[in-house]
C-alpha cells in the first residue's frame, strides 16, 4: 500500500522506520512517500501560512502550495484517496482502519497552525479523518497513528506470533489481560487458568474476561457488537464473581 504525506516536518516520521511499520517498509508491504508543500510554494521565503481573514490568534496554512502538491501527487495516482488529518474528522476506530487499509494509496495531509484554508478542504479532500477528541499540534502524529493502524491489518505485516485477529477491537471486545514469567511477582500469581495447559479452557476464559473487561470499561461497544448466547453466557459468569467479590 503506497502513503504519500504532505508535511512541513517530515523528520518526525522518523518514529515509522522502527518496529512494524519500519519491516514492513523494508519488505514492500508499505510505501512511504513525503512531500513539502514549502516545494510548491512561489515566494522567496517559501511561505506556507498567512493570517486569518476576519481576525484572531494563529495562522491559516495557504491554500495554492497543498492545492499544487496534491495535484502534483495525482497526476500519477489519479485515484488516490486525499485524507485530511483534522480535529474536526469523522473519529477514527478499528472499523475505519479497516475501510482505509482496503485502500490501494492513500495521500495524508498534515495540517499545521490553525488549519488549512477552507477552500482546500472543499475542493481537493475526499475525507477528513479525527484520532480522538483532542488537539495536537498538527496532524502529523494522528497520520502516523493511522498508517501504524492500517499496517497491522496488510497481509504479511504481522508475524504468526503477533496475529492482528488477536488484536483489541479486531473482535469488537477489549483484550483479555496477558501475563509472562515470574508466576509471582510482587506477592500476586498468575490465574491459575493460564498455566493448566488446557488450550479450550483458557481460550473460554480468555474470551470471558474480554467480555467482562469490555462490559466494565466500554459498555457501549458492547452495545454496538451484540452476543451470542454463549458469550451471554460467559458475561453472566463474570459479573456473578464480580458481585461476589464485592
Ligand atoms: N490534528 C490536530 N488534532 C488532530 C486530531 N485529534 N486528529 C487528527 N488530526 C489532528
């Protein structure tokens, strides 16, 4: 899958060159590719920001250089998907992951400052993308959380050990709890369960406690996932010990 991220900071990237993403990039799985929109600009200063028509604090990011670069970008990947990065983006879960990793390329816009002129946004963005309800400073980390997301799901990212069907949310549950050596730290021992041997059973208690972690923590995706019997079941049995406990 080819990325081509319209940056001015293209040196916090760097993060990607390590662990998944980075192998990925080394076996073709993933292709990075960046542009400065300061190379699109027509000024000496090589200016990618003015300020705000109407007044107020910040700086707006202009629109001919990320116009120019994303057409330059298109004109050899005229299908591209253009992606804003935005606080205002339609929030990104495992769901929307998976609808982006279906891409064959998808080009990232990084914002800067305030924001990008509108006038971008209406014209040359197919979709604007949130990783959570807060602020950063640009939308370089959200694209880097994105393209870390999209790569676990491509086939052949991930080794059979790190299996991404595993994953939180891939199941519509938060994860079961994971445990390595020492059995006891710290005067607390490892579930029992765990060290039984018992492949049916610990996959019948794992799937339990990803269901009673999911209902404690995150009831609505419960919500939104629906049950079977027998994870009805297996979330009955949990909240009984729950209660026990108390
Ligand atoms: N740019 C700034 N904040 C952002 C956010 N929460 N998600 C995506 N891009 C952003």
């Amino acid at each position: 899958m080819r990325f081509d991220v319209i940056t001015i900071f293209q040196e916090m990237f760097s993060a990607l060159e390590h662990s998944i993403p980075g192998r990925a990039a080394t076996n073709n799985i993933i292709d990075i590719n960046y542009w400065n929109p300061r190379d699109f600009t027509k000024d000496k200063h090589r200016c990618v920001d003015d300020r705000p028509y109407g007044g107020g604090p910040g700086m707006v990011m202009m629109a001919q250089p990320m116009h120019d670069c994303i057409h330059k970008i298109k004109e050899k990947n005229s299908t591209a998907k253009v992606i804003h990065l935005s606080p205002q983006g339609q929030l990104l879960d495992q769901d929307g992951v998976k609808y982006l990793a279906a891409q064959e390329n998808l080009i990232l816009l990084c914002g800067r400052y305030e924001g990008i002129d509108e006038r971008v946004v209406e014209q040359d963005i197919d979709e604007e993308w949130s990783i959570g309800d807060y602020v950063l400073s640009g939308g370089e980390l959200a694209a880097m959380v994105m393209i870390d997301a999209i790569t676990r799901l491509l086939p052949g990212a991930l080794g059979d050990a790190e299996s991404a069907e595993q994953d939180s949310f891939t199941t519509g549950l938060l994860d079961h709890q994971h445990y390595t050596r020492p059995e006891a730290f710290n005067g607390q021992k490892v579930p029992k369960m765990l060290l039984s041997g018992a492949h049916n059973a610990i996959a019948r208690w794992r799937l339990r406690e990803a269901l009673g972690r999911t209902y404690l923590r995150r009831p609505k995706l419960l919500k939104k996932r629906g049950l079977s019997k027998d994870e009805q079941k297996l979330l009955d049995e949990f909240i009984k010990e729950e209660r026990e406990l108390l």
